[in-house]
C-alpha cells in the first residue's frame, strides 16, 4: 500500500495514543482516590478511540468509493476515445488516399495535365445544373471534417489533423495561383518557370497524407508513393 493509502490510519493512530494516555490518566486518578475524575478519563478515553475508528472507517469508504469512481470515469473516457477514433479514422483516410494519388499523378502527367486534375471545368458543364464539385473542394471538406472530428480524439490526433491540413492549405494556395497564371494559356517560358512551384505544391500534399498517416495507417496492399517524383514535362 502506497503511502497516499495510508493516511486514513492516521485518524486512528492518533485516537488511540490519545486512548492510552487518557486511560493512563484514568488510573492515575483512581489510585489517588477520585472515582468520579478516573471514570470521567476512561469515559472519555472510550469515546475518543471509538470516534477516531469511526473516522478511519469513514476515510477507508470513501477512499473505496473514489477508487470506483475513477475507474468509472476512465472506462467511459476510454470507450468516448474508442467512439471519436472510429469516426476519424474513415474520413482521415479518404482524404490521406487524395493526396497520396495526387503525388502519385504529378509523376505521369505534365505539371498542365496535373493541375486539371483538382479543377472541374465549367465549360464542360455549362448546360447542367448538377456541376461535381472540384477535387480541390472534396479534399477540403475531407480535410475540415478530419480537424472536427480529431478535436474529440487525442492530443496527437489533433496535432496531426492540423499539420495535414496546414500542409493542404500550402498546396492549394499554390495550386489556385497557377490555374489563375496558367489556366488562360501562357508561352513556354512562363510555364517552364512555374513548373517549381507546381512541384512544392505536390511535396505540400506529400507531408499531409504523411501526417494523415498517423490517425489512418497506410495498408499492406495501397499503391507505393514516389518519394520525389517529377512532371512529364520537367527538365
């Protein structure tokens, strides 16, 4: 037993020196002839040793009863976290699988042809009502949704979701600048020296599916990802 489990002896130990000291005095006091003062003292010495073992066993109870209490609330603590991994889990792994296929797409396809890939054209849908929503955009309501749901989870799982999409952010400021520069069309110097930026872009999304690894594991069987691949068209 630690010694923060021992303080409800204390009360107890106490009463009972208290005990023997006040008997001591009760014999003293009928040796010397008062009946009535010795009665008073072993009275008394009675009293406080019953007092102090019913305070001790009051702090023994209540000891048990916090005891049960906490693991209680550290079961329930444990089965909310259960509950909050579980939900992020699928979401952190949607959007962790965007942006490895991302990177993996920047090393078949010319900077042009990987740019197209985040932005529905809205020529292609002028006469429908029903437009999909831009890859761009799903990532990040994937993304939004991971930051929501980590905040019921752990410390790290927050701080992952964080950096994941920090790192998304990154990417699609570049991204967005780019389609703005390029997406009218732009002579072959312009285009050569944006290439860069269009790289830093897919490294962006390289570290947040790195840090969405850490809420939704990487599987045995998902596509390898290039560590450092290129464009097509890079030189």
């Amino acid at each position: 037993m630690t010694a923060s489990g021992q303080w409800w002896l204390v009360p107890a130990i106490a009463a009972g020196a208290l005990t023997f000291v006040a008997l001591g005095i009760g014999v003293w006091q009928l040796l010397c002839g008062r009946n009535i003062e010795a009665a008073n003292w072993v009275y008394g010495g009675w009293r406080l040793a019953a007092g102090g073992w019913r305070l001790a066993a009051g702090g023994l109870g209540l000891i048990v009863f916090s005891s049960v209490h906490l693991h209680r609330e550290a079961r329930r603590e444990a089965e909310r976290l259960a509950a909050a991994r579980a939900k992020l889990k699928p979401v952190a792994w949607l959007a962790r699988r965007m942006c490895e296929q991302a990177v993996i797409e920047s090393g078949d396809r010319t900077m042009n042809q990987w740019l197209a890939r985040w932005y529905t054209r809205v020529v292609f849908y002028m006469m429908q009502s029903d437009r999909p929503p831009d890859p761009l955009s799903v990532l990040q309501d994937l993304l939004r949704e991971t930051v929501t749901l980590a905040a019921d989870a752990r410390d790290k799982d927050v701080k992952a979701a964080d950096a994941a999409f920090d790192a998304f952010i990154a990417a699609a400021n570049v991204t967005n600048h780019l389609q703005g520069t390029l997406g009218g069309g732009a002579d072959t110097t312009v285009y050569q020296a944006a290439i860069p930026r269009g790289r830093r872009a897919a490294q962006h999304l390289a570290t947040a599916g790195h840090a969405l690894e850490r809420l939704a594991p990487r599987g045995a069987e998902e596509p390898a990802v290039p560590v450092d691949p290129k464009f097509t068209d890079e030189k």
